[in-house]
C-alpha cells in the first residue's frame, strides 16, 4: 500500500489524490478496514430475450395456510411433490429448472421448511421464493 508522508504522519493513499494534514489532524483520524464479501448471484440476464422468442411460464409451488400445497394449479401431497413437479416440468433434466416457491402469510415455518427440504433432498437447487405484499 502506497503511503504519503506529511509532517511526520503517513497515511494511506488510497487513489483518490494526496493528502495533506497536520499532526493534529492525524491523531484524531480513526482508519478501518473495509470488509469485502463474495456472495454469487445466479441473475437473470441484463438483456431482454429475441423478439419473437416465447417465454415458458414459470412453475410455483404454493403452500396453503391449510397445510395443502399445489403445483402449477394441481394439488398434491409433501409425498408426490417431486412427481408432480416433474410432470409440471416436463423437460428431459427438471432439476436444472428454476421452481419458485410461494406461502400464504399463515402457513408455518415448519411446513415451509418440509417443502423445501424436500425439493433439496431430491436435487432441486435453483429454487426462488416469492414474497408478495399482505394488504
């Protein structure tokens, strides 16, 4: 790291030009680290798709506040959700599609949370839940 030497204080020069302080104003100056984290995004590309280009509907799973939960507009069971979401898929590797999940405001925790180690536990990764405002 680059530093600038003025008076007897150095401080950093962090690209943005020299600086030029007193002693005094060196002592009351506090540096910190700033933290950097990595996290990936899986984004949806910045560019609309071809004119022309038909869009598929995506596939939801909806869970009830009566603990029903549907695929598509087809209600099933925590047991056949893997089957009906494959037929709902209808492509050759259904796990490499993106499955969004939506819960009505009242549905518990622990539900939600069987659904989705479900879709986990059989290898649907690129899983997107909705949020959608309670008026």
């Amino acid at each position: 790291m680059k530093t600038v030497k003025t008076d007897h204080v150095e401080i950093p020069a962090l690209g943005f030009g020299t600086y030029q302080l007193e002693p005094a104003d060196a002592r009351r100056m506090v540096a910190a680290p700033l933290a950097t984290v990595s996290i990936r995004l899986d984004l949806p590309p910045a560019s609309p798709p071809p004119p022309g280009e038909e869009q598929e509907e995506p596939v939801f799973i909806s869970i009830q506040d009566d603990t029903s939960i549907y695929v598509v507009d087809e209600e099933t069971t925590l047991e056949n959700l893997i089957p009906a979401l494959n037929a709902a898929l209808a492509v050759p590797n259904p796990r490499e599609e993106r499955v969004f999940v939506r819960a009505n405001a009242e549905v518990t925790y622990e539900r939600f949370m069987e659904v989705m180690n479900t879709l986990q536990a059989n290898a649907y990764y690129k899983v997107g839940l909705l949020n959608e405002d309670i008026e």
